[in-house]
C-alpha cells in the first residue's frame, strides 16, 4: 500500500492500520509505503511540515525539535525510485494507493510509474478520493480497481480470490475494469455495525515519523485513536453528504461507535507495545454519544489512562457538562469548525445553521475548563469578500481562540457546494486541470484558489487571499489601531525590503504576545517584559503593541516605521476593514446581540425617565 500523503506527519492513519490488521489476522501479509517519512524537493527548497504551523505563528517552536525523526530529503524521481525498489524487493500480489484528495495528485503520478514497471501486478485505488470520484479515479491507466467506502472486508475478499487464484468479479465495494475496458460496478455492503470485531490498528507498519510531533512547544509520542466512525452532518462542503448517499440503500446506520471497553483496551495496548505519551482521538465530532457513554468514558479513562488528549468537535457540543469532563478526563485541546464569521455564508452556502452565539458560549466554556480553543477557518468562500474574512477575524478575537488554522476553500469533489459552484459558472474544470498538470506534488489548496474570481462579486484574488491566510493570526492578536501596518503587508505587491523587515518584526512581536517567549531567531530578550513604555497611545494594550515594535527594531528603515506609526497616532492611517476592539459592541457587529450595553442602557434611562414623569400626575 502506498499513503501518498506530505503533511500528515506524526499521523497513524486508522483505515490503512485497520486493513493492515484484518490482513494479517487471517494469514496474509501487508507492507506500507509512507511518503510522510520523506520531505519532497519543491522547487529547491525541502519542507519540515512540523514546522510550517510555526511560520503562521499556529504553534509555538519545539524546544526538544530533535526529537523528531529526521526525514530524508528527496526529489521527486528518488521517491519513485524508492517506492520501485520496494516494491522489487516485497514481490506483492496487489498494489493499492490509498489518498485523500489533497494527496492524490502525488499518489496518482506514483502509480503511473509503478504500473508501467510491474505491468502484471494488479492495482487498487482507494480512501477518500477513490470512494467520492470512482469514476475518475478508474478511468486512469494506472488503476484495475477502486474500493467505495471502506475496505476491510473488501481487502479480505480480494486475499482470498488470490490465494485461490480467481478473478475479482462480484465483490462488494469494488468497481472493476475489465479486459475490454468496461467497468463492473458493485454495490456497497452495509457497513459494519459492530467495530469492536476489527482487531487493533497495526501500527508497525508506520515509520518513526508517523509517531512524533509537538504540542505546545514540545515534541510528543503520539497514538491516534476512533470511538466512532461516520459524521451524520449534511454540511455542503463535506464529502459526508455523498458516504451517506452511497450507504443510504443498505438501511444501516452511517455513525457508528466502538464500545468503552474496546477503545479502552485498545490504547492501553498501545502504551504497552509503543510507549505513547499523547493521545489524538480522530473522531469527527468527538462528542456526538450519549451523556452516559461520555462519563463512562470519561470516569474509566481517568483512572486508567490519564494521558492528555485532544479532539474534534462541534460547537453545539460544548456544554458545561461535557466540558467538565473533557477536564476531568485530561483533554488539552479542542477543535471546532468555525468556518467563516459571515452568518450569511455559515448558515447559507456551507449549510451549517450554527449561530456565532453558540461559538462564543462553547469557547469560552472550553477556556473555563483549561482546555486550548481551537478553531477551523475557511478564506475565500463562494461570494466572500475582504469584509466577510474580517468578520471571521473578528469571531476568533471574540471568542479568544488560542490556535487558528486558517485554510483556503476548495471545493472537493463529491461535496454538494462543488456540483452548484459548476453549475453556476464559479468553477472552471478546465483551469482545475492545468493548475493540476504544474502540480508540485502538495495540497492544490495552499497555493492558489480554482474558483473563477472574474465571474464572482469579490474583491478577493489569489494575491491578496494568500496573503491573508499567512497574516491571519497576526490580525487577531495585534489591536485594530495597528492594523495599517499588517495592511502594508497585505496590499504590497512588489518586492520591498521595509515590508520584508516589518513582516518579521510585527512576526516577533506576535509570537511574544500569543506565546509569552520570543521566537528562537529574535535578539531580543525576556526583560522588555518589565521594560518601562514610552506611551505613545490611549490605550494600554496598543502601547504595549508599540513599544514592543519600536524596542526590538534595528536601526535600518527606522524613520519609515515611526512615520507610520505618527500617521496611526493622529488618525491619518487607518484600518482597511476596521473593527470594533469592545466586546460588546463585537457581538452587535457580528449579530450576536441586538443591541449595545450604551443602547440598553439609554433604553433602561428612557424608561425610568418615562415612570418618573408619569408618576407626577400622583403627586
């Protein structure tokens, strides 16, 4: 099996483990290719992924960073050559690639050089990707098959035609191509209900690399887990609308949960064989079980695990029940899909009808509870414009969120909001698949958007939506007085060196406040901290923001940075998209509340003012 995947570094992907287990329970053998053990070449320049939250000030750098595997350096036509060369070595039966969509393009280039080495060695395509574009994927010269949907039983069925030397006709989940080019198109099988049958993932497939990564400025080793497997969502953005079409016919249950005991039994194993430190629970929406099930969980994983732990969820979720024992239970951190702060694209276009309301009552139960707020951003939505993504700057400064991953929309295929966005003339599939031919093997998406900015109302464009998912944190920490400086880095469209000196200054500068440290490159040192301000400012934490900047800057482009900082102080620079630094008065721009304190206010001195008057006529 090849995981053609460049990010998930530290990771343990479930299914693949699980189809490595199944496998070998019944006799047969399973070897993995994991591309996450090797950074690719991009254009001269090699990528540590465990570093790149760094660069957005996500994370904090690690301070034992060399307890991380290093990962060997290669070009692309080395990694071929690698996986070629293992692949002579094993002599497999079957060849699969197994993909998310992100990771396809690498995976699809892969297995169009294996095939062409080993002809006569059947291949499978499967994971995500395969189950949500089937038609695609087997219409490739590369693939003989694909799974749809999961695919432990499917890989047994297919060990078994081998071993007795049939073909693979009529097996569930499985489409496949025929000599004459036709395609045999199998349903699904329901799922399985019970997941306590599968054994326990098999981890020893991994690379050291799949095991470490940081959390909080410390590198850990990590075990990846599921309670449950299935969203029963319907957001219009997911692919999980379209895995709960394919299943709808088998009449079974898409979400289903692995019982306490089992996922209990399970990780203890793992600490036993693999000395795990962190846990990371993959479900979904983590939370989404019974108040029972949850402080079954929660009481029996106390006493017996302990480890911390961090989840995915939904705001809906957070309670100050389940957030209590989520701390009881020694959760460090939370992740909900926040999305966009534009009430109109949440509850509209994403189909996700969860009012801000309910993100600012779950994130400030989650910081009551000590656990780290962490919220899923998407910039350039459908008919977003600048205002809209300042919107959603403005909820995580509301909801005070720890950690921001700030992503730019795609839209997937299988998911709802593509088919509209091409039915509409908002995707070009055309342009998709040129920007796909200077593919540099790594997420589409972190590079340029494929929607057709001309044809929509926006004053967005590649540029500038770029920009703005590297400076997004930067915003929701500096004050809004400030902002004209990160709108400089926004808005520069050439090379110049004031805005390369001002972008990592105002880096340093943000690492500091959302860290209590410098980063490892800055000069400067701990005792800013107690050094005296020169207030230049009405308010303090504006002050503090100047101060900071102004001390840790060098002597180069010194007149050009207290200019522009005059210009702010007498109101001649402004912020682009200016928003509300009050707490109050950020709920009524975000539509959490309809009217300020001062309004209410006015409103309560309206009326008293009113009785009063009235009660005259008794005097």
């Amino acid at each position: 099996m090849i995981y053609s995947n460049q990010y998930a570094t530290g990771n343990k992907p479930i299914g693949i483990a699980s189809l490595s287990a199944i496998l070998k329970r019944e006799g047969h053998d399973f070897r993995l290719f994991d591309c996450t053990q090797f950074s690719i070449d991009r254009e001269g320049t090699f990528t540590d992924w465990n570093k790149s939250g760094e660069k957005t000030l996500q994370f904090m750098q690690a301070k034992n960073h060399e307890r991380l595997p290093i990962r060997e350096q290669v070009s692309y036509s080395e990694l071929i050559d690698k996986v070629i060369e293992d692949i002579s070595i094993y002599q497999p039966n079957l060849i699969g690639l197994s993909a998310l969509s992100d990771d396809y393009p690498l995976g699809l280039r892969i297995m169009e050089k294996v095939k062409k080495k080993f002809l006569k060695i059947p291949t499978i395509a499967g994971g995500v990707h395969a189950t949500i574009d089937p038609a695609g994927v087997i219409a490739e010269k590369c693939f003989d098959m694909v799974c749809v949907g999961e695919g432990e039983y499917v890989m047994l069925d297919l060990a078994k035609r081998i071993t007795s030397n049939k073909d693979f006709s009529k097996i569930k989940n499985l489409w496949v191509k025929n000599a004459d080019g036709t395609i045999e198109k199998n349903a699904v099988r329901p799922y399985e209900q019970n997941l306590d049958l599968f054994p326990h993932p098999d981890w020893s497939i991994y690379p050291d690399t799949a095991f470490y990564k940081p959390f909080k400025g410390k590198v850990y080793k990590y075990g990846d887990f599921e309670m449950s497997r299935g969203c029963p969502y319907k957001c219009s953005y997911c692919i999980n609308v379209q895995m709960q079409a394919i299943y709808k016919k088998t009449g079974e249950n898409y979400h289903r949960e692995k019982s306490i005991k089992r996922v209990i039994e399970e990780i203890k194993f793992a600490i036993k064989k693999y000395d795990i430190e962190f846990i990371k629970f993959w479900d979904e929406t983590f939370l989404l079980m019974s108040k029972e099930r949850l402080e079954e969980f929660a009481e029996i994983y106390a006493k017996e695990i302990a480890l911390p732990y961090v989840i995915e969820t939904t705001s809906q979720s957070i309670t100050p029940f389940t957030a209590n024992l989520l701390k009881k239970s020694n959760c460090k951190s939370a992740s909900l899909g926040l999305e966009t702060g534009s009430l109109d694209l949440r509850n509209g276009i994403l189909h996700k009808p969860t009012e801000n309301d309910i993100y600012l009552n779950a994130f400030k139960l989650l910081g009551d509870n000590g656990i780290q707020k962490v919220s899923y951003n998407m910039l350039g939505l459908p008919y977003e414009k600048q205002e809209d993504i300042f919107k959603t700057i403005a909820m995580n400064k509301l909801c005070k969120t720890d950690t921001q991953a700030a992503g730019k929309f795609y839209p997937y295929k299988g998911t709802p909001i593509r088919r509209m966005l091409i039915e509409k003339g908002l995707l070009n599939e055309e342009k998709e698949k040129k920007l796909l031919k200077g593919y540099d093997l790594n997420s589409l998406t972190d590079y340029q958007s494929v929607l057709d900015f001309d044809s929509i109302d926006t004053d967005l464009n590649p540029d500038n939506l770029n920009k703005i998912s590297l400076l997004f944190g930067t915003y929701i920490v500096w004050p809004v007085k400030l902002w004209p400086l990160i709108d400089m880095i926004k808005n520069s469209n050439k090379k110049d060196k004031f805005i390369d000196v001002l972008w990592k200054k105002i880096n340093d500068v943000t690492y500091f406040k959302k860290f209590k440290q410098w980063p490892q490159d800055c000069k400067a040192s701990e005792y800013l901290i107690e050094k005296k301000f020169n207030y230049q400012f009405e308010d303090k934490n504006t002050d503090e923001f100047y101060n900071l900047l102004i001390t840790i800057w060098d002597k180069e482009f010194n007149h050009e940075i207290n200019e522009k900082l005059n210009w702010i102080k007498n109101d001649m620079l402004k912020p682009e998209f200016p928003i509300p630094e009050d707490e109050e008065e950020l709920k009524i721009f975000l539509g959490i509340q309809k009217f300020s304190s001062k309004q209410k206010r006015d409103l309560r001195q309206e009326l008293r003012d009113i009785a009063k008057k009235d009660s005259e006529a008794y005097i």
